[in-house]
C-alpha cells in the first residue's frame, strides 16, 4: 500500500511537471491559457459560498461544518470500506481509528493498521476534504498518501 501510494504521488508530480507549459483553447472563443489557470477557475466555480467565486448567478454550494462525530465517523466509515478488519476481529488493539489533536481548521483522525503503520487524517472543519498521511515507525518515513472528501463517506441520516 505505501509503494503504490509513493508510485502514485511520483506519477502525479510528473504529469503536474509535464503539463505546466500546456495551453488550452476553449472552443476557439478565447485566447489560449495555461492549463493551471483553467484549473483554479474551475476550482473557484465548485467552492463552497464565500470560499470562491463571488458569481452569484452559480450553483449555490452550502459549506458544510464537520463536527468532531462527523469526522471520526467519515474516517471510521473510510477505513473499515478500504482496510481488511478480519485481523481487527481476534484483537482489536492491533487496529482501530482514534481521534487526535484538533487545531483551529481541522481535526486529526488516526487509523492503525495491523502492521503496526498509521494514517493520519486530516479533516478540513470547513466542508471536509480530508488529506491523508502514512506514517511507518519502523522505518520513521511518512509520505502523502491522498485526499478523499469526508461526506463521500459519512452515512445519509434521513
């Protein structure tokens, strides 16, 4: 799992390093641009209110606040659709999820895997992207390992 995820943080690296110089037409309405302007203008447009586009003609996207419940339910949910828990069943000290330190933005969420690495999450309090950080102890190396969007995987409550 740490080597895919180290092979997919290089492939990124190299595709982002390769297509800084890239332009792109829009529909020739336009003159080019560079590939990473088109990227933050799209990202300004899915922003929640006031985090983005001031544009007030645009789908309206409520920020969602995330509770300390939210996130380590998010995380817990997450971890138990992606991780193999057969283990966690004889011994449930060897793997769990856990809260950890909360700052003024986000929450930390920490799952342990059977073999002893941890993930550390990073829960965004305003609208939950969620950055993910392995961490080995026994080799003392952490790395990125991604980010996933917390409601993605929080349970609808009807």
């Amino acid at each position: 799992m740490k080597y895919l995820s180290l092979l997919f943080a290089t492939l990124v690296l190299i595709f982002c390093s390769c297509n800084r110089n890239r332009t792109v037409t829009n529909a020739g309405q336009t003159p080019p641009m560079k590939v990473q302007d088109s990227l933050v203008d799209a990202q300004d447009r899915l922003m929640p209110d006031g985090l983005g586009s001031k544009d007030a003609d645009s789908t309206k996207v409520s920020a969602t606040k995330i509770t300390p419940e939210m996130a380590y339910e998010g995380v817990n949910n997450y971890c138990h659709s992606m991780y193999d828990w057969s283990v966690a069943e004889e011994n449930p000290s060897m793997m769990y999820v856990k809260m950890g330190e909360e700052t003024e933005s986000a929450y930390k969420v920490i799952f342990r895997s059977y073999t002893g690495a941890f993930v550390y999450f990073y829960v965004e309090k305003a609208g939950g992207i969620t950055r993910m950080v392995e961490y080995e102890p026994a080799l003392d190396a952490e790395s990125e390992a991604g980010t996933i969007n917390l409601l993605d995987y929080l349970e609808k409550k009807e």
